[in-house]
C-alpha cells in the first residue's frame, strides 16, 4: 500500500461532504413505518432500500462534480472509470440487515485509494452522528462526545481479546469452523455488529473482527480508519485484503499473529 506523509485536504473535505450527504438520505428512511426492501438474492436475503440507492447516488452526484478524474466503485451502482490513478470506493449502507431491523449498527462506508489499496476511510454512523475517519495522519472519532484520537488496544493474549463477527456461520462450513477456533480461545465473541465492529477496533474497545466473503466495498473504508489507527487488517494468509474475501482485522501485531496462526490452516 501507498505510504503518504500527508493527506491531501481536498480528499477529507469531499469525504465530509459524502458523509454528510449520505447521513441526510439514510436518516430519512431509517426506522421508518414504511420502509420496504428489495431482496438481492433468489435464496437467501440480501435486502436493498430506497436509502441505499439515494445514499451511493448522492455521493456519487458530489464526486462528479467535485472530483470528476476520480474514478468510483459503488455497491449499488457499479464502478465509474477515472483518469486519476484514485477511487472512491462506497458502500452506502453497510449492514443493510441491520438498517431494515432498526439497529444502529449499519455504518455508511467511504474509502479513497490506488491499485495498492485504500489510503483513506471514513466509517459513519449517522443515526448515532458518529464518524471515525483514518487516513495518513489522522486517526479521529466525532461523536456526541466531541472529538477523540483513535488508538487500537496494545497487545494481549488471544485469552484476553474480544473478538467480533457479523454472521454466526461466517462463510463456508470450513471458514466457520475456523472461526469457532479463535472463538474458543478468546475471551469473549460477540456476533452482528456490520462495520461499527471495525470501527470499535479502530477505537481501541475490542481486539478482533474476522470474516469471509466480503465485496472491496465492505473492507477498504475499515482497512484505512483501523490502519491508521495502529492496527492490522489482511486476509487470512496475512496478505492483502481490499479485493475482499476473507479479512481478520486486529489491533496489534501480537494479537494479528495468534489468529492469523490458526486462521491460515483454513483450506482455500
């Protein structure tokens, strides 16, 4: 990944101003009486709303007027090519499930970067009015409580951590039990979170997120905050993660290698 002394002002403010245009467009449908939802999957349920759609499109709006040589990678809306060398990757609701069940877990997600992988990312919980943003330099979280540093929690032992997934089953039969092997070493394993998980690492409240089959939309926003924040986040053989896959998330290297340890016995 591209290492950078500074960040280019110009990236944090048109981040801000995607976050804020997709704050406005969630809150407006989010616990609302009328909500509905289009399901994505012919088995299964993979739900999309009216707020996912009108979220990535205003933000996508904002970049062809702010940075129009940028390209972007939308969830709902696909990719947009650029002569930059930069995308602008969004997932406008991360955790959809959660969005339809009234949970303020689901986060919008928005990451800049190059074909090395994300430099830049912000997490943000607009029903909370929480934005954790990391990038070269800067490793901060507003909130109701004002405004923090971010720092991951230093090294523990595997026994110690807490250690958080979306889905109880994780992925395949295989990943999931590889999973359950971490889980049974930790101290305590928390499921369901969607990217507030990541940012909570990125906070220093929690020590691992581990997953499998996510989309470079789901990842690269949460690999730059928790990046920048001190910590680590690959795929399960300790390469690169913001092509998706399978992605651990930890801290701190001490406790990155403990997972990764048994993470990578885990078949392709």
């Amino acid at each position: 990944m591209k290492i950078l002394d500074d960040l280019d002002p110009d990236i944090l403010r048109v981040g801000h101003l995607l976050a804020d245009a997709a704050r406005i467009e969630t809150l407006a449908h989010f616990r609302a009486s009328d909500l509905s939802a289009d399901n994505k999957l012919s088995q299964g349920y993979d739900p999309v709303t009216i707020a996912d759609r009108a979220a990535e499109r205003a933000m996508v709006d904002i970049l062809a007027r702010e940075r129009p040589n940028d390209a972007v990678l939308g969830e709902e809306y696909g990719a947009v090519a650029g002569t930059s060398g930069l995308t602008w990757v969004l997932d406008p609701i991360d955790g959809t499930r959660g969005f339809v069940s009234g949970t303020p877990t689901w986060g919008v997600l928005i990451a800049v970067g190059d074909s090395d992988g994300p430099f830049f990312g912000i997490i943000d919980q607009p029903y909370i009015r929480e934005r954790f943003i990391g990038g070269p330099g800067l490793a901060t979280v507003t909130g109701p409580s004002g405004t923090h540093a971010l720092k991951t929690r230093p090294a523990r032992d595997l026994s110690d951590a807490t250690v958080f997934t979306t889905f109880p089953e994780v992925g395949s039969i295989a990943e999931g039990a590889a999973f359950q092997q971490v889980a049974q070493r930790a101290q305590l394993t928390r499921y369901g979170m969607d990217c507030y998980a990541y940012a909570l690492v990125a906070a220093g409240q929690i020590d691992l997120v581990i997953e499998s089959c996510l989309n470079a939309y789901d990842i690269q926003a949460p690999i730059a905050v928790i990046q920048a924040a001190g910590g680590i986040v690959t795929d399960w053989q300790g390469g690169p993660a913001h092509q998706g896959g399978r992605a651990v998330a930890a801290a701190n290297a001490d406790i990155h290698a403990q997972a990764l340890d048994i993470l990578r016995t885990c078949p392709a």
